[in-house]
C-alpha cells in the first residue's frame, strides 16, 4: 500500500485560529489517528490567519475512500464542528516526499 500525503491550508476566519486550532488538536486530531491518518505537522501563519498541515493515509483503500470514510463517521457527526464556522478559504495538494 502507498501512503499518500496531502498538504492542507485553510484560511481561517479573523480571530477565530487559535480556537480553531485547539479544537483541531484536540478532537480532529485523535480521530485522524483512530481512522488510520497519521499527521506529518501542522503550523499557524498568523499574518495570514492560515493553518497549514499534513495529513497521511496509507491502509486500505485510497486516500479519498478513507476521507469519505471519516467525513460520514458518526464520531465525525458527533464532533459538533463546522468547518465552514472557521474556515474562509481550503486548499488541498497532493504532495510526494522528495527529502
């Protein structure tokens, strides 16, 4: 199985990142990692109110199949978290280790 890794930043509504980044580290995170994602960093761009991180998979499936997986779980569900009560802007890149 090959892991695949993508790159995510998220512009993150004005006042609102150091909330969103507890709440990732704290509920977000921990269910990645029962889902089989590993988390390879993330960092805060203060001046851009941007959160930028890298996520993993490699397990059965696909990367997609095991996002869509997590996306409907119930846990999901049961979070309470809207992304779009945070998040202004997404952007997702699939990226390939070269170091």
């Amino acid at each position: 199985m090959a892991r695949t890794t993508q790159l995510r930043t998220y512009t993150v509504r004005h006042g609102m990142l150091d909330e969103w980044v507890d709440r990732w580290r704290a509920e977000i995170v921990p269910l990645r990692l029962e889902l089989g994602f590993t988390i390879g960093g993330a960092w805060v761009d203060r001046e851009r109110d941007q959160f930028i991180w890298l996520i993993s998979y490699e397990g059965p499936g696909t990367f997609e199949e095991a996002n869509a997986a997590y996306w409907s779980s119930p846990a999901r569900d049961a979070l309470g978290i809207d992304p779009a009560d945070y998040l202004v802007h997404t952007d997702y890149r699939m990226v390939e280790e070269a170091y």
